[in-house]
C-alpha cells in the first residue's frame, strides 16, 4: 500500500515539474511555436531523403517504401518518446558543471525523477506529431494485415524502443559525472540510433547486426518484431522480442547509481 | 583589417584547446560516415544501374563530408552570439570600435574552421586506408584538386555568410532556438548534407542546384571526385561567387538595420 503511495506520489509530483516546464515555455509562444515547426521539418527531411532514395531505387534488400516507412515511423516514435520524458538527461552536463546536482541530492527525492522533471521538451510534439501522421499514412498504405497480435507487436516496439533510447540517454548521463562534458561519442547510440535505425538493421550488413544484438540491442526492437510485423516470420514469440531491452535498461540504471555515488561537486 | 585578424586568430587559437573534444567528435563522424557508406552499399547492390554516381565516389563524397564536417555543418551556430544579443551583453560589442558584421563574421570562420582543422586530418587519413570502393580515393586530377580548394573556401563563405543572416535576424527574435532548429533542418536538407543531390530526381535537382544552399558543401564535394562536367563545374563556381556577394551584402544590410532598431534587454 504504502509503495503504490509513493509511486502515485512520484508520477504527481512528475507531472508538476511537466506543467511547471510547459509553462515556462509558453512565455515564448512565436519560438515555441517556430521550434515546434522546425522539430516537425526535421523529421520531415529524413523523410523526403527515404522518398527520394525510393525514387530512384525500387526497394533495398527485399525491403519496399511502404515497409522502410513503416520502420522510419516506428524508430521516430521510439525515439521522440524517450526524448520528450527523458531530455532532462540530454542536458544533464551542464547540470554537473554548474554545480545543480547538489542541489537534486538534498531533497528527499529520487534523483531520476528529479532530473528527468528539470526538463520536459513541449517541443519534441513536433517530431511525434510527425511521427503519427508518418503512421497514419503507412498503416492506410501498408499491406500489413493488423491482427492483435500485430497490434500487440506495435505497442511493444513502441515500449521498448523508447525505453533502450532512455536507457541510452541515462547513460550518456552518467557519464558526465565523470567527464564534467557530455561525450560526442554517445550521439552514435542516441541520435545514429535514430538516423540509421529508419532502415531495417540488416541492410547494413552481419557486423553491425551483431552489434545490435550484443552490445546494444536495437534489434530487438527494431529488427526482429518488424520481421513478424511484415509477416517475415510466423513465430508469435517475437512479439515479446522488445522485453529484451530489460536488461540493458538495468545495466544502465546500474551505471548511473555509480555514477551518483562518485559524484563530486564541481559548482561554487 | 588588423584588427578582424586578431578577432581571427584568437578565436582559431581557442577553437584549438579542444581536443579531446575533437577526438570524441572524429571517431563520432566516422562512425557516422561508415554507417552512411554501409547504407549507400544497400542500395547499391539493390540496383547498380539508378546508382547516379559510382560508389567510390559516393564514398569519397562521405568521408570528405564528415572530414569538413565543421566547416559547413548547419547546426553549428555560436552560442556566445546569441547570448550576447539575448542578454543584451551586444550592448558591450557595440562600443567596440569595430563594425559588428566584420567582428562576427571573422569570429564564426574562425570557430567553424579550428574545429575543422583538428578533425579533418585523422578522418581523411584513415579513410584513405580503407580498402577500395568504400574508402576515400585520391582527387580525379590535380586541377580536380586545386578547384576542390577553391570551391571550398567559396562554399565555406557562402555558409558563414547565410548563418550571419540568422544571427542578424535573432535582434528581430530575441529568442533564437526555433529560427534556429527551422533553418539548420532547411539547409541541411537543400545542402545535401541528408543525401546528396545527385541523387535527387533531375527536375528536383536543377531547382536545388540554383539555391544558395548547393553553394554550400555540395560543390566541393563533387567536384573532388569529378562527378561534374567542366561546363557544370564553372556555372556552379559562378553561382558560388554570387551567392556569397549577396548574402554578405544582405546580412550586412540587415545587420545595421537590425542595429538602429535594437533594443537592449537587461542591464
């Protein structure tokens, strides 16, 4: 009982820090808006560049437009939902350097739920507004039969994808406890994720197949469930495939306790 | 003149204390450009004959793109500009004895090509090593080479020119984050930064190809690997030249426009 209070406690608490942020970007409403636009326009570009490319090429390894499509729109869904909750952690090394998390330590509060609360990008509705109509055109479009198992497919996909790129935004976090700077690096997972994931994983070759079942599992989320979704596969269990970032999200939340417990304030 | 050769040079000099960051950065963009290589190579052997360019050269194209990333990536804007202008800390540059236009535009070359200079070597080196149709090949000819600089350095001035005008256009803002995200995602996309403009559908192209934004990355580039004719390459360094001249003269008009009309924010 008193656990299911706390957690009611945490998600209201969470969403004041959401109402406080949407707020505060409101008092910017031609920026807010203009930002929204260019988050939509973004996405869009990675669009016109798989159109384009479709142009041209009728497909690319089996894969048609409809199918890369309907992959894109999933991997930008994954991506934008991870990014609108978890952007605190984007931000998270100049909450180092200026000496903030002092500050998140002393309350009595989790520090996840405090940092994922200091921002919540309103802004990223842009990108997941153009991932729904990205959906909407590719489920009107798409041969795929949606059988509840597809459906099932979809939402577990959706899950998570969202939840490996918060995982990888975690540890791009933690990694600033350490190096004072956000590392370039970690823009590979996030940001490569993304870009690279809007074809499915195996047009890229063995090598990086394998690193996406081993190291990062982006193909569990991406790859495998949308064999089942493009009726590649019959097996039913890949449906459940997703589940397997589980463990990857537990390593990662691992590495952040580490890095919260060598924390050394850097601020005045 | 002096005195925008100094703002030059210590700002190249600050860019240059970074290089851990660039390190990270090099071994980011080659990932990158790898995993653009290993896309193009899909759709390669999906159907060789729609391929505009050989591979090779849509290989070179790459890696010269993530080696001068800096030099013409759209989404690197100085942060210290506009928070000067958003903080009203402007009103300090002002007082300066130097036209703010100059001031700034020496500042961005600087910042765009410090950073470039570190990276560009290691990635270039090692592409070069790479083994043949997925590694960077030497230039078509030495002349390919020479207007290969020469294309460069214009392009390279027509990108600092065109994001002085975002710069100018933040006194009309003041808050720069959405003409900010709006125009990096434009240019990148007219630029051939997303995909590179050959492979456009032809009526498509020969629109892009007037835009200020071909002016960009997407000459250089090309004309390393000789995918365009002689005839192909003057009008584009013609368009270049143009280009530049105008946006300069443009973001200068706007610039002082913008100054008469400012109004500092806090104090």
């Amino acid at each position: 009982m008193k656990t299911i209070q706390k957690l009611a406690d945490a998600v209201r608490l969470y969403f004041h820090y959401v109402s406080l942020n949407v707020r505060s970007a409101m008092q910017y409403k031609a920026s807010l808006l203009l930002m929204i636009t260019g988050q939509l326009l973004v996405s869009f570009s990675t669009f016109f560049g798989i159109h384009f490319m479709f142009m041209r090429f009728s497909h690319v390894k089996g894969y048609t437009y409809e199918e890369v499509l309907l992959c894109f729109a999933i991997v930008l869904m994954q991506f934008s939902l991870a990014e609108m909750f978890a952007r605190g952690f984007d931000t998270f090394s100049g909450t180092v350097r200026r000496g903030e998390f002092d500050r998140i330590l002393v309350r009595p509060r989790s520090t996840v739920l405090q940092v994922l609360g200091s921002r919540f990008e309103i802004t990223r509705i842009g990108r997941m507004a153009q991932a729904c109509l990205m959906f909407a055109y590719v489920v009107s479009a798409s041969p795929v039969a949606w059988t509840p198992l597809r459906v099932t497919t979809l939402a577990m996909m959706l899950l998570g994808g969202a939840m490996l790129f918060g995982a990888l935004f975690q540890v791009y976090a933690s990694l600033c406890f350490f190096t004072l700077d956000g590392l370039e690096f970690m823009n590979v997972l996030t940001d490569g994720g993304r870009e690279y994931g809007k074809y499915p994983l195996d047009i890229y070759g063995k090598r990086v197949m394998q690193f996406s079942i081993a190291v990062v599992p982006y193909a569990v989320v991406q790859y495998y469930p949308l064999q089942l979704l493009l009726g590649r596969s019959a097996n039913p269990w890949l449906a459940f495939c997703p589940l397997g970032v589980l463990p990857f999200a537990a390593i990662c939340q691992l590495c952040w306790r580490y890095g919260v417990s060598r924390y050394k304030s850097a601020g005045s | 003149m002096k005195k925008y050769c100094s703002f030059f040079r210590v700002r190249f000099a600050l860019g240059l204390q970074y290089r851990t960051a660039a390190l990270a950065g090099m071994v980011t963009q080659f990932f990158w450009g790898g995993m653009n290589i290993l896309m193009y190579r899909a759709f390669y052997e999906a159907d060789a004959a729609a391929f505009p360019m050989t591979l090779q050269a849509t290989s070179s194209y790459i890696w010269l793109q993530q080696a001068f990333l800096m030099l013409f990536a759209a989404w690197l804007l100085e942060n210290e500009i506009f928070d000067d202008i958003v903080s009203g800390n402007v009103a300090y540059e002002l007082c300066r004895p130097v036209n703010i236009y100059d001031m700034w535009f020496a500042r961005s070359a600087a910042n765009r090509l410090s950073r470039a200079v570190l990276r560009s070597f290691p990635i270039l080196a090692v592409a070069s090593l790479l083994p043949a149709p997925y590694g960077m090949a030497a230039p078509a000819s030495a002349a390919h080479f020479l207007l290969f600089l020469l294309t460069a350095v214009l392009g390279f001035g027509v990108t600092v020119a065109f994001f002085m005008l975002v710069y100018a256009l933040t006194f009309y803002t003041v808050s720069p984050n959405g003409l900010r995200i709006l125009i990096s995602s434009v240019v990148e996309f007219f630029a051939g930064a997303i995909i590179p403009l050959p492979f456009f559908p032809d009526g498509v192209r020969r629109v892009f190809e007037m835009l200020p934004f071909a002016s960009m990355q997407n000459v250089p580039l090309r004309v390393y690997s000789a995918s365009m004719t002689a005839q192909e390459m003057a009008r584009a360094i013609g368009l270049q030249a143009f280009w530049l001249a105008a946006l300069v003269a443009a973001g200068r008009m706007l610039c002082s426009h913008a100054l008469t009309k400012m109004t500092v924010q806090g104090g």
